[in-house]
C-alpha cells in the first residue's frame, strides 16, 4: 500500500501576478518558440504592447507609432494621451487594472482584460514604461516583474504619449530571434485596418490608403486577380474580396477591433455564408456554396462592442452580439452584403458575369472529381488503418485535449530510417510523423485531381485534413524534414511546389518550415557539440582540448534516436518558407519545377554549396 500524500493548509498556495504568468506563460501569450513562428511568444508580446498604442489612434490620439527592435530589444513609442502618471506602476503591474474596463474611454478595443502589459512585464527580464502628459513625465522599471526603480513626476518638454522599453526573458524564451518578416506582416495588418495611421519601424514608414484593398493588393499578384478588387466600407465593418485565376482553396483573412483572428471565428463564418446568399440570390440560382467559395480571396473587419475571443492571444472571435443596439455578427455581416455587394453586382454586370463563369468552371470540375474523390476518401480510410505512413499524435488520437493545437507538428520525411529516428525521437503528445516512399511527384501544371489519384498526395491531404481549406487544419506546424544533401533539397522543392500549386494559404499563413539538422558532431569525452554551420564546427573545436572527434551527419538516419531527440525537442530550429514578395507564385512555380532544369540545378548546387564543401574538406 503506498504512502497517503498528505493535504493540508499548507499545500494551498496564492501566487502573486508575475509567478503565475511566468508559471503558466502559455495563459497568457500561446507558445512560447523561438520566433521561428509568426505566432510565437516573443511577436505576441510586441502585439499585446502595440494593441495599447493602436487602440490611443482608435480613439483620435496620435497618428504616428514607432517601432525599434535590436537584437532582443523591443521599444514602442506612440503620441497618444499617456498613460494617467499616477497609476504608470499600477497599469503594468496589477491585475485587473486599467483603463480598457471603462467602455466610454475604449470604445472598440482590441484588449478588454488588461492582461497584455502585465505579461509583457512578467515575461520580460527588463521593462520600462514611460508616460508623457500635461507637460510631465514619469517612469517606471521592472525586472521580471519586479519593481526596481519609480521616480516622482517632474516637468517635461516631450511629446505626449507612452513608451515602453522591453527584452523578453531568455530563461523563459530560450535561443530565440526576431524575425523581421514576421514583425512587417503584424505591422502591415495595423495600416491596412487603421487609414491615417502611420507605423516607424526601424526608420521605415509604413501607412495605407485603402485599407482591406491594400491587404488584398500585396496578397495576390495583378496577372492572377480575376477582376479588380471589390473594396465596400461602411462604419463598423469593411470587406475586400476578388477571386484568383490560379488558386484552387479559398483565402480570408480576417479582423475584429484590429485584431488578426487567424482561427478565424464568428464573423468569418458568418462572412463565408453571407457570401455564398448574396450571390446566390443576385444570379437566382442555388449553386454550391463550394463552387461560390472556390478561388476566392477576400478580407473582412469589424467592429464589436466588448468582443469575446476564445483565448488570450485573441485568434478566433467568439462573440455572437456586435453590441451597442446593433443585431448580431451574423445578421450584420448577411445584411451588409446583401445591400452593398448586390449592388455592385448590379452596377458591374461584367464582375458579375466573370464570377458566374467562375462558379460554372468550379461546379464542371467537381463533379468530374466527384466519382475519384469518394474513392480517394475511402482510399484514405482505409490506409490510415493499416499502413504506417502517419504515425498521429495523442492530440488527434484522443488521449489529449485539443487545447494544444499551437503545438502541434507534423514531420514529413522520406525513407524508413529517417522517419523512424523522427518517430522514436518525437514528443508522442503533439509531434506526428508522415514518411514518404521516395520522392513525390512534380505537381506543377497538374490539375487538382492529381491530389486525389496520387497515393502520397491523397495520403497527405487527408493527414493534414486540407481537403475543404485550411480551417480544420489537423497540425499548426508542417515540418519537412529531409537530407541535406541534393536529393534532399529536390525532396524539398516537390513538396513545396504540391503546397504553392494548391494550398497556397499554409505558406503564407506561416505553417510550413523545413527542418534544420546538425551537420556536424564534435565531442571528446567530456563534451558533445552538434554543429549547423562550417563557423560552429570551428568555434566547438577551438572549445574542446585536445583533438576531438568530428562527425559528419550525410542522412537523418544516421542520427540515433537518442540525439535526434534535441534536435526536435526544446532546441528545435526551424527555417520558414516564406513567399517572395517580389515573385508570383505563378512566377515562383514556373522557375522552380518548370521546364529550366539548368536554373533548378544551380539554384540547388548553390543552396547547398557550403555543405558539399564541407564533405569534401573532410573526406
């Protein structure tokens, strides 16, 4: 019989705000990452800062915000009113305190609950916040959420506003890297939701004139924009939508008060409906609502009255009520496209007449695709049960709850010894694996049937649950992970040719990354170094005495389970694919897997140039 743990008074505990937060950061600010993810910790931080800042321009004070980020220095300034001076410490360090509970002063706010700085704060190994109003000035700074230094209020000849100071704590992010990519993207969101407003970001400018259709511009290149951008405004919500030529799945991005809910919520399924009836009910027809749907790109905003989100990072709006006497979201939304889109339908028959073309192209190749994607389906079934191509996770198995979903990955890689250090490797919780059987096919000019008739394709689709968008999407992060040799970056190249040619929207939703695997091993007997670069091969010798052994990893599966575990663990490093803004993915497809094989090879030797060096140095 084991020993009865005792309860008592004393295992009842009260954490004080900054324990709990830096106890349980994931309440506060999702994962943590090492900024490798545009939904990392160390972004929602220069967020929940700016949503501050953005909701002072909401309310018609201060039209410019600056943004410097240095290494791991983060500083935001805006014009705004300043913070009250008596209550700088209080804003920052108490919680449920803040200015965001009075409806009058923030209206539409982003944040509601006052939690945002607070976080920061905690979360941060230095902060400082500094407000400027009426002619004076006052400061506060924090370590870790500890007070270290509040002056008294003195006069100031400073512009009004408020700026913080702050450095994310590397005992809570560990190895971690802004990434400036992901910062303009958060940047640019702000502008195309807020015309008027003006962002500095490490000395460049960043504004918009035409809101949601300056998204929609920069999202999708001219030569694939069926017709011009629908762009329709009114004063608590703005929509922008067009259809692609080249696109198969369809895009929304959407916002409430600001906020990118890129789980999406509420308002964009009610956006999706009011779509599919408004020009149902124009043309007098009861198309498909997936034939509607098909292609399309679009943007919308709103404006709620105290919104409800289903988390603190703020990425899927809950809320059913608009608030302030208006009906609900759904209602809303229906009865301003059915009003304003109808009459531009109305007013530009040719749009109208390109976008029935459209659902006619879409509706003749689902019912061609009908007949083979029920046997794909059943196809897929049926190997899920009894091959071993994906190896799930117990987030979809239902050994966990799917409040996880941040989290989890999925590594794709080829060939049985690699997929099967991944698989003994992997944290069983959120960490699946999909092994390919050799390389897959080039997609690219193939039609979307080859999805459902090519086995891996099919396989995958369905692993990832992509079929009908990327809504339901089963894993946050999509991992390749192949060799790093030739074969290996063309592994690479195939699968994401298969993503650009037909779910676009995971890549430029940040969910695909590659792999990044140790090239070399240098260790003597006390100290083992896994090396991704020729300059970290040197430093780890120049580190260890004497003459060490060096190893050089040529496949994954030369890598044992035992040391692939820190390789896809805590210490993870992933390289995101990103979409080049200066290339189409038209442009993107055709140079890559297009027919100048020659221009494919170089790029290949190229990228991978260091590494043949280095083989050949050592063998």
């Amino acid at each position: 019989m084991s020993q009865e743990t005792k309860y008592t008074e004393d295992n009842i505990r009260s954490l004080d705000w900054k324990e709990h937060i830096r106890m349980r950061p994931g309440m506060y600010i999702g994962k943590l990452g090492d900024g490798s993810s545009p939904d990392d910790g160390i972004y929602i931080l220069i967020k929940e800062v700016l949503d501050n800042s953005i909701d002072e321009f909401v309310m018609n004070a201060g039209k410019t915000i600056e943004i410097s980020v240095k290494e791991t220095s983060v500083t935001i300034r805006d014009y705004g009113r300043g913070i009250p001076l008596g209550k700088v410490v209080d804003v920052v360090s108490k919680m449920n305190t803040g200015g965001k509970y009075d409806s009058k002063a923030f209206k539409k706010s982003v944040g509601l609950n006052g939690v945002g700085t607070k976080a920061v704060n905690a979360l941060s190994s230095y902060f400082k916040v500094q407000s400027v109003r009426d002619n004076k000035t006052t400061f506060a700074e924090f370590e870790r959420g500890n007070l270290t230094n509040s002056p008294e209020i003195e006069d100031s000849s400073l512009r009004k506003g408020t700026k913080v100071t702050f450095s994310p704590d590397p005992e809570i992010f560990l190895k971690y890297k802004f990434r400036s990519e992901y910062i303009v993207k958060m940047i640019k969101n702000y502008v195309y939701l807020n015309i008027g407003l003006t962002i500095i970001y490490n000395g460049e400018k960043y504004f918009s004139e035409n809101g949601l259709k300056d998204l929609l511009e920069e999202n999708i290149a001219n030569e694939s924009k069926l017709f011009p951008i629908i762009h329709l405004m009114d004063e608590d919500i703005e929509v922008a939508l067009t259809y692609s030529k080249a696109q198969y799945s369809e895009e929304y991005h959407s916002f409430v008060n600001g906020q990118h809910t890129t789980q999406g919520g509420t308002h964009q399924n009610a956006f999706r409906e009011a779509i599919v009836k408004t020009v149902r009910d124009y043309f007098g027809k009861n198309y498909d609502a997936s034939d509607v749907r098909k292609s399309i790109v679009s943007a919308i905003s709103i404006k709620v009255m105290e919104p409800v989100f289903e988390s603190q990072t703020k990425t899927k709006l809950g809320s059913t009520e608009m608030g302030g006497g208006l009906p609900t979201v759904r209602t809303f939304i229906s009865d301003f496209l059915k009003t304003r889109l109808d009459n531009f339908l109305h007013r530009n028959p040719d749009v109208a007449e390109k976008i029935q073309k459209k659902i006619l192209q879409a509706e003749k190749e689902r019912k061609e695709l009908s007949g083979i994607r029920k046997l794909a389906r059943d196809r897929a079934k049926k190997a899920s049960l009894h091959n071993k191509k994906l190896r799930d996770c117990r987030v979809h198995l239902g050994d966990m709850k799917k409040d996880n979903r941040l989290d989890t990955t999925l590594f794709i890689t080829e060939g049985d010894s690699a997929s099967g250090s991944i698989t003994k490797s992997r944290n069983v919780n959120t960490q699946a694996v999909f092994s390919l059987k050799g390389k897959p096919l080039n997609s690219y000019g193939l039609s979307k049937k080859i999805v459902y008739e090519n086995e891996e394709f099919n396989l995958l689709q369905s692993a990832l649950n992509i079929e009908d968008g990327i809504e339901n999407l089963r894993y946050n992060n999509i991992v390749i992970a192949t060799d790093a040799d030739v074969d290996g970056m063309h592994i690479r190249l195939l699968l994401i040719t298969f993503f650009l040619q037909f779910f676009p929207e995971l890549i430029k939703e940040g969910h695909l990354y590659i792999l990044e695997t140790p090239l070399f091993r240098v260790r003597d007997k006390k100290q083992t170094f896994y090396c991704y670069s020729e300059q970290e091969r040197k430093d780890a010798i120049k580190s260890l005495r004497g003459k060490p052994e060096i190893t050089r990893f040529k496949g994954l599966g030369e890598i044992s389970p035992n040391e692939f575990v820190h390789f896809i663990g805590k210490d993870i490093r992933l390289d995101p694919v990103m979409l080049d803004k200066e290339m189409s993915i038209e442009e993107m497809l055709a140079f890559y897997m297009g027919k100048n094989t020659p221009d494919r090879q170089k790029f290949i030797i190229e990228n991978l140039k260091v590494e043949l060096d280095l083989a050949e140095e050592l063998e």
